[in-house]
C-alpha cells in the first residue's frame, strides 16, 4: 500500500519550508528546494512619499488617506506566491494532504490565498511559529491532533 504524503507548511510572514511525512513512524524530511525567504526592507525603502490628501466635501478641511501597513501588504504577496507554488507541487501529484502550520497573523492571509483544490487537501492548520523549531521537534509541537 502507497503512503499516504503530507506536505506540512511551516510559515510565517516572510520565512517558509515545507516538510514531508510518510507516516509516524518515519522522520520528517525537509522538501528539496521547498525553504522560501523574504527579505523585508524597512519602510522607508518601500514607500517614499507622504500619504494623499482629500477635501472635505461639507467644508474646506483636508484629510490625510489613511497609510496602508506596507508590512503586511509584502507578507500577503509572499502567501500568494507560496500557494502558488503549492499549487503547482499539488498538480505534480508531490503530496496527498497538506498541514499549514503559521503564525496566526500569517495563517489568515495563507488561507485567503488557497485556492480550492489546496483546500480540498488540508488536513488542518496550527496558529503557532515554528519556524525557528528544528525538523525533528515539528510533531512535539503539533500535538496528537493530526496523525503525521
């Protein structure tokens, strides 16, 4: 009988790798290729000009535009590539199920960027950041929630 294959994406907003279990009997191996990381560049480098402003249409004050979070908005292109990538890995048949494992604010914008086929093969996600955890101390943290 084939095992079955678990990608688990380990993630936060801008380091990721992906592990692969066999069963709970084998070791977690770290995917060939799969340790993705972005380099954050201070705000200053991201964006250099002052917000716009809007005329109040009931009177003459001005208002500044709200400033997006520059931050954030990189930590959610970096999720859109990742589950692009996943995408491709999944039409490749390279796994049968997938563990999203992420920090919380990250875990949010991952789920947003799944398409469909990826979400018919998560088997669960965990709102913790491993990814400072070694390979071999992943499943301690998981717990017996998920059996990989």
């Amino acid at each position: 009988m084939k095992p079955i294959r678990t990608y688990i994406l380990i993630a936060d907003g801008a380091r990721a790798r992906l592990l692969l279990s066999e069963g709970r009997t084998k070791a977690l191996t770290e995917v060939p290729s799969s340790d993705e990381r972005q380099t954050l560049k201070p705000d200053h480098e991201l964006e250099r000009d002052r917000p716009g402003r809007v005329h109040e249409s009931a009177n003459v004050s001005r208002h500044a535009i709200e400033r997006p979070d520059l931050h954030q908005v990189e930590k959610g292109k970096f999720a859109v590539a990742l589950a692009a990538k996943l995408d491709k890995r999944l039409e490749n048949n390279e796994f049968d199920r997938l563990l999203v494992v992420a920090a919380p604010e990250t875990l949010g914008v991952i789920r947003t960027a799944l398409s469909e086929k990826l979400r018919a093969v998560v088997l669960g996600e965990v709102p913790k950041d491993l990814t400072k955890v070694p390979n071999g101390s992943v499943r301690e943290y998981i717990g017996d929630e998920f059996p990989i």
